[in-house]
C-alpha cells in the first residue's frame, strides 16, 4: 500500500464508522476538537483501524498522544512499514 | 415526579448501583423484569430445600476485604452471616484420568505449602505465579482501596498476557500449570482468552478467603431487598424496560416499561446485557461503530445445571467444592462438547431451614448454547416433550457422572430440577444463557460504564468482572464514575 493509499484507507474507515464527512477531514483536522470524538472513541478508533488493516494496536502511549488525523495516518504508515520490515 | 436515576436490571450489579445513588442522595426506580428481584442470585426451592443457582461462594468476604467493605457500605452485612469454608481446602480439583487430586486450602501461605509438596521443585514457579497474583490484585483502585487510580491500565489489563501464556512461561509442569487453569470455570473464559490480570483478579481475593452466606443467595437478596426499603428505592418488578426516550437534546428523560409504564428520569444505569440495550434506544444515540462492538461481543459459556436432593448430607462437600476434569493436562477440556468430557462444578446445596444443613447438591457443567439452539423460539413451559426428553437425559448424564465421582452417595440422589442455555437464558435475561455474560478476554472491548449519551451509564458483570464481587464491584464502579471516584473509595475506606 503506497502512503496515499493508506491515508484513504485510514478516513473513509473513520467515516463510515463514525459517520464523519469525508470533505472535512485533512491531515490537520484534530480529531478531538474539529471531528468531535472524546476519549470515549479512542478505544472504537483502534477497533476500526485494527480492522480496517489487520494488524494489532498494542501502543497506548502513541494513541494517546494522537491529536490530529494526520497524527493517525503517521501512526498507521509508521506501523504499516514495521509490519513490512518484518520488525 | 422524575426519578434522578432508573437503573434496569434488579441483579447484584443493578442493586448495589441503586443504593449507591440512593445513599447520595437520588430519588432511584429500580427495574427487574423478574416478578421479584435477582431471580439468579436467590435461587429457588424445591421439597421444602433451597437451592442456589447464581451464588455459591466467594472471596473478599473476611473481615476487612473488599466485598465485606462494600455490603457494609450498603447496609446489607447486618442481614448476612457469612459462612467459612475448609481452609484446608475449599476446592477439592480431581482428575479422572489420572486419579491426581489436589486441595486447594485458603491463604497464600497455605497454598504455597500445599502447591509445594504436591509438586516438589516447582517452589520457583509457584512462589512466581502466587506474588503476581498479589501483585495485580493491590494495583486494582476498587480491589485494593489504596491503589492509585489509573484508569490507563485497564486497557493494559484486556492486553496483557494471557494465563496460559504466562503459566507457560512459569513452568513447563503441564499438570501444575493445568491446576492452576481450572478455576478458570469461575469465570468462563479458557487459560488462552482471559488475560492473566483478568484471572488474577478474579481469583485473588479467593485466595485470601472463602466464605458462603448462611441460607444462601436468598438471604443475600434479602438483606439487599431491606437496604433498599430503607433508603427509599422504587421496585418495579414484572415488567420488562422496553425504551428509553429521549429529549429534543438527546437526553434520556423516562423509560418506558413492557406494561406502558413510563418512568419519568433525568439518567439511567443500564444494569443488563450490552445487547439488550441496543434494543432499547434508537440507533442515532450511539454511532455505528460502538453498535458493532456491542453487537459483536463474545459471551461467556453456558451450562446444563443439576439440582438433587440427597438421602443425607453429602460429606465430601461440607465447606468444600468438588471440580472433576477429564485430564488437567488438556486445555481442549475447556471447550468439551459431552457432560462427560466438560469439567464439572459440584456444590453442597438444598439447604434446610431448620438447621442449616444441606441435603443436596447442584453440579454445572459448561455446554455451548447451540445445544439448545433448536428449541430457542419455544417459551418457558411449553418448549415441547423432545425438550423435556433433552433436559432429563442431560439430568441423568450429570448424575451418573457426580455417583461416578462420589461412589459413597451412589443411589441416594434424586434430580429435583435441571437448568440448560435456556433457562439462564430466561431467568439471567441474556441472549444466549451465558453463565457469567459478556466474556472479558484479550482483545476483546468491553463497554465503560459512560456512554455517549450523557445521562446513561452501564454497569453490571460486562464492564468489570462476572460473580458476585464483579457484579457489586461494578455497581461501585459506574457509580464512582457519577458521583466521583475519590468519595466512593473515601466513604469505602471509613468502612474498614
């Protein structure tokens, strides 16, 4: 998956689940301010990635430092990678 | 008028969240769709005995422990007696195949010594298993009062290891390792699903004591029954929560019962299944993804559950219980599909109100739902005669298989009653009879107490732990959330 890829990947998952607009989502958006989750969705945010790409979150110190959707999509391309280093 | 809080669902967790809200201060309803409260917990009678379905012993319970602290909150200890079980053993594990047999006694000291000198150059193994036990459990904000309150390490906790992993890690001993597994029937997850920390803390308190209540659940029920008198709590008993409906802003403002009954409020404790509350709003309160998680969650096992009386009382069960394993080096037990491959719980029941005896006895054995599955659509009293044959021929298995294990009371028992996946189903009010719920297992996202709706808070086994204490502990839990950690665990702590 090219990073692009993932990134689509990464907002049309988070749309449909959490019925957000896809037109406003950009990597600036802060997802808890400008999409308005709370602390509340973090947990339905991993389950959605870990589906959406197949792979565990077991790193809570990176997912409570997430602010903004391009925080995720560097999360997500970062992880993505590892997987593929085989590390 | 407008209550502050209805909470549905009158089991342990339901009532322990009601008098917490009462004794702060709210105007609590109390809804159960049962004719009386905790159908479950208090069990029923039969020829004059009672017996317990839901509630058979526990920890926490000793002078000074969590659950004893909490049923002093409550005002429910001064109705209860609390009962010791064998310190020398309180769970007697036997294993058919191999004949091994193990005592479990109570306290740390004396399980280390026991463990020991049944399974000599394993003391490394054991010493490490019991002080991560203990660990875990002083860590826990409500198991151990003057733990820091963290509320990251939950999601730790669902990650962690499993058991098996970590008894694997431990010791190469397949028969210690499976010992230590089978009080896994305790909570109805297998060693490979539950995190060790979810085992740990479930089983901690256990370690420490074991105590029955004198007359059984039904005592327990009782004392609640006259707690929640005194502290003004409405019963709505017989009739069913149907829906919530909700203000213009989105707010929970009455639920509306089975019987057209509305119950005007300004939140609600969802004391019940996940799942059943999905059933109850419309899908705009949550979003799509939580409903899926809802949706998704994973249930404990079910059980076929034996009721007999006996000639006399049964000897071998006084202040003890009996688990039987086919082979306790096998985790497939676990997930055995026969009454007589499955493990089996056997307890001291049918307790007679003259002396308080107990003249008979109840066993339960893990079985999947789909065993049942085909009779699903029939209601209770008229599932039909292949049903009945179904259930009576369950009932014989259990039997033959308890006389196998109890020679010396072979002939003397007499099925009085018999539960399957439905029957928990119906009087557990789950959807698929599950003996303790929703499973906590690894991975696995059990709901919070807080939703988004802000006037409405789960509680019950689901959000913390199944049994008795997680059911109570729950109720501690979601109303810590509402009316403040630090006063609950303040006002717990001037208890001790």
């Amino acid at each position: 998956m090219t990073d692009q890829e993932i990134i689509e990947l990464v907002n049309s998952s988070l749309a449909e689940e959490f019925e957000l607009e896809l037109a406003d989502m950009t990597a600036e958006t802060t997802i808890y301010d400008d999409l308005g989750l709370d602390s509340l969705d973090t947990v339905d945010m991993v389950i959605v990635l870990e589906g959406a790409f197949s792979f565990k979150i077991r790193e809570e110190e990176a997912i409570r430092e997430i602010r903004t959707l391009g925080d995720i999509h560097a999360f997500v391309i970062g992880k993505k990678r590892q997987l593929e280093a085989g590390l | 008028m407008t209550y502050d809080y209805v909470v549905i669902g009158g089991g342990a967790s339901g009532m322990t969240a009601a008098l917490i809200l009462a004794k702060g201060g709210c105007r609590v309803a109390l809804v159960e769709k049962s004719p009386r409260l905790a159908p479950v917990l208090r069990g029923f009678s039969r020829q004059g005995l009672h017996f317990d379905t839901g509630f058979h012993y526990t920890g926490g319970l000793g002078e000074g422990e969590t659950l004893a602290l909490c049923l002093d909150y409550l005002g429910i200890s001064p109705g209860i007696e609390t009962v010791a079980y064998r310190q020398d053993g309180f769970d007697l594990f036997r294993c058919d195949r191999s004949k091994f047999e193990f005592a479990f006694p109570v306290g740390y000291g004396r399980i280390r010594q026991s463990l020991c000198e049944s399974f000599p150059g394993e003391e490394g193994a054991i010493d490490a298993y019991l002080e991560k036990v203990r660990t875990v459990c002083r860590a826990l904000p409500y198991l151990s009062l003057d733990a820091d309150w963290d509320l990251a390490s939950s999601m730790q906790n669902l990650h962690g290891a499993s058991l098996q992993d970590v008894l694997e890690g431990l010791t190469d001993n397949r028969t210690l390792r499976g010992l230590l597994m089978q009080h896994c029937l305790l909570y109805g997850v297998v060693p490979a699903e539950v995190s060790f920390a979810q085992h740990a803390a479930i089983m901690g308190p256990y370690y420490e004591s074991v105590s029955g209540i004198r007359g059984g659940g039904r005592n327990l029920v009782s004392a609640f029954e006259t707690s929640l008198n005194q502290h003004g709590v409405d019963l709505y008993c017989g009739s069913a929560a149907r829906s919530l409906e909700f203000s213009a802003a989105g707010q929970i403002r009455a639920l509306v019962l089975d019987n057209g009954q509305s119950l005007s409020c300004k939140a609600c404790v969802a004391s019940i299944h996940p799942q059943h509350l999905l059933e109850m709003v419309p899908d705009s309160c949550f979003r799509p993804v939580y409903r899926k998680r809802l949706r998704a969650l994973e249930d404990t096992s079910s059980a076929f559950m034996l009721y007999a009386i006996s000639d006399a009382p049964v000897e071998a069960l006084k202040g003890a219980n009996l688990f039987l394993a086919q082979a306790l080096e096998d985790d497939a037990v676990f997930e055995a599909q026969s009454i007589k491959q499955s493990p089996m719980y056997i307890a001291a029941s049918g307790y007679r109100a003259e002396d308080g005896a107990h003249q008979g006895l109840i066993g339960i054995c893990p079985t999947p739902d789909s065993v049942t599955r085909k009779w699903a659509a029939t209601k209770r009293g008229s599932r039909g005669e292949d049903y009945e044959a179904f259930k009576g021929e369950a009932m014989q298995r259990m039997l033959r298989r308890i006389e196998d294990a109890l020679p010396e009371i072979r002939g003397q028992l007499t099925c009085v009653e018999g539960a399957t996946p439905l029957t928990f189903g119906d009087y557990g009010n789950t959807p698929r009879g599950a003996l303790y719920g929703v499973k906590h297992r690894i991975g696995q996202y059990n709901p919070m107490p807080r939703t988004r709706v802000d006037n409405l808070f789960f509680s019950g086994q689901a959000v913390a732990a199944p049994g008795l204490m997680g059911a109570v502990l729950s109720g501690f839990l979601t109303c810590g959330h509402i009316l403040g950690h630090d006063r609950i665990r303040e006002e717990l702590k001037r208890c001790r």
